[in-house]
C-alpha cells in the first residue's frame, strides 16, 4: 500500500537529544521513520518503537523521499552527508542544523549542486516540546519544498515559513535566542532585586509575566515606529526613561546585585539621547544599535 501523504517516509540524520525527539514523534504519528547516527546505540529505544535502524547515511537518505537532518554543526552535516549526496538527487533535505545565515547559504547551493531540495530550519523549542503544535520550527528557501511537505514539518510543530531567502531561519533563531536571553536575564535581574528573604521567584514570577504582556503591547507600537524611522516620544521619552533606570541602577547597588545590565542598557539610551533622540520614545535606539558611532563624543 503506498504511503498517504500522512503518513510518508521520513530519515532523521542525527540521535542526539533533539534528533531523538524529532524521529520519535514522527513514528507517534506513524510514519515509517529511518534512523541514522554515528553511534548506533544512541538508535536503541528508536528502533524498539518501530524505527528503522540505517547502516550508512547513503541507505538512509535512501529510504525516504525526505531527510530530516540535526546534528552538531554544519562540518558535521557535511561530514556525514558528502559520502551520500548522489543518493540526495531528487529528494528533499531539511537541516535543522544550527548555524548562520551564511553557513545557510552555502549549504542551498551545496544541495541543489546535487540535485536535491532544500529547507533551512530553526527549532524554537528544546526536545520535551518537540510535537506541541504551540512550538514554533522556522523554515526558509523554497515555497514549493516547504509546502510539499507542510504536513510532515506540522507533525513536530507550527512550521512557519520566513520566506525564499534560506538565511532567514538561522537569522531569525539568532535574533529570538537575543531576545530569550535579555528576557530571562533582565527576569534573574529583577528576582535577584525584590529576594532572597523578601519575596520568592515563586511569587516575583506572575507579576513579572503579566507585566512582559504589557511590554509585548509596546512592541506592538513601536514596531511601525521603527519601520517609519520616526519615533513620537507621547508615552515615555529616552531622557524620562534615562532617570527610570537610574532608580533600578540605585536600588541594585544598595542590595549588592550585579548591575552589568541595567548599566548596559542605560549607556544605550545615553548614546541615543546623545544623538538627539531624547525627546523620542524607546524605540529610537535602533539607531544607535544599527550605527553604533552615533551618540559618541
């Protein structure tokens, strides 16, 4: 019986933690899934659950219309898939490998040279949320490949194609990766402020989480702002949020919390300032982020 395009082949390339998880969800959705990896025992409970164990990458990307690959980097890709790449013409292969846009790049070129498809992804998510239509897998490159295989990236989570340019996925994920980790520590930052013996993480957590939903609102308004290059400074202005921060800074330094952040972020809007945005809402230190001569004596 042929396959339904439900249920196709699928080849996962790489049994580390996230490949694991991507092939695993893949046979909890039924479809005959082909599994290669450089130490086949990291295949074991794989191959218990249904997987097909490949000896060779060539018999791997062999087994499957589509090649789903997630390794350690692209020396790696390269690594396992040079020897197999005749075997990749007429095929498609998703690398789900991180990297950069340039790496990106290279590797479309170095795809179609052998006659195969080729997505670029990036994986928002760690291995336990592999599988949560809520979990956001980038894509970039060609329309035609994503769509034809829509239903099979859907299986692993919301696939979101950025568009043709194969960079945009590794572009994307480095660009989220900033925001999660300003986020997160600008959350530490604060949890570190209002505790210990004062007031838990546990309790800190809620109010710090409603208020990221009003700073989501915010940039939802300064989005056209920056896209404009004009920024109305009618809600709160660089110079007022200047003498915010230096509260934050004060506060900080009294209860010995490192203030590398905050001094970080005021010295931005200081050059923003510098560089007539004063008067401008938050927005306006795009500028000095994109050229960061200005504002500079």
């Amino acid at each position: 019986m042929n396959a339904t395009a439900e249920h196709r082949p699928v080849t996962v390339v790489g049994l580390g933690s996230m490949g694991s998880a991507l092939a695993a969800t893949l046979l909890d959705r039924g479809h005959p899934t082909t599994v290669w990896n450089r130490s086949p025992d990291k295949a074991r409970s794989l191959v218990d659950r249904g997987a097909r164990l490949a000896g060779t990458p060539q018999e791997a990307i062999a087994a499957s219309p589509l090649t789903i690959a997630c390794v350690l980097d692209y020396e790696a890709l390269y690594t396992v898939l040079d020897p197999a790449a005749a075997e990749l013409s007429g095929r498609t292969l998703v690398n789900l490998t991180s990297g950069s846009p340039e790496q990106a790049h290279e590797a479309v070129k170095w795809a179609h040279s052998h006659g195969a498809g080729y997505l670029d992804g990036a994986i928002m998510t760690t291995p336990p949320g592999v599988g949560d239509p809520a979990m956001m897998f980038l894509y970039s490159g060609s329309r035609e490949v994503f769509e034809a295989h829509r239903s099979t990236l859907a299986i692993l989570g919301d696939p979101l194609h950025l568009g043709t340019d194969p960079g945009l996925a590794s572009l994307y994920d480095a660009a989220l990766l900033g925001l999660m980790w300003s986020t997160m520590t600008g959350w530490l930052h604060g949890t570190a402020l209002v505790g210990p013996g004062r007031t838990s993480a546990t309790a800190f957590t809620p109010v710090a989480i409603r208020w990221l939903s009003t700073v989501a609102g915010f940039l939802t308004t300064y989005a056209p702002q920056v896209d404009a290059g004009r920024y109305p400074g009618d809600d709160a202005t660089v110079d007022v949020q200047i003498a915010a921060i230096d509260h934050l800074i004060h506060a900080a330094a009294a209860r010995g919390i490192d203030n590398a952040l905050p001094e970080l972020l005021k010295a931005a809007m200081q050059k923003a300032s510098a560089a007539g945005h004063g008067q401008d809402s938050y927005a306006s230190l795009i500028e000095v982020l994109r050229n960061p001569a200005a504002g500079e004596a």
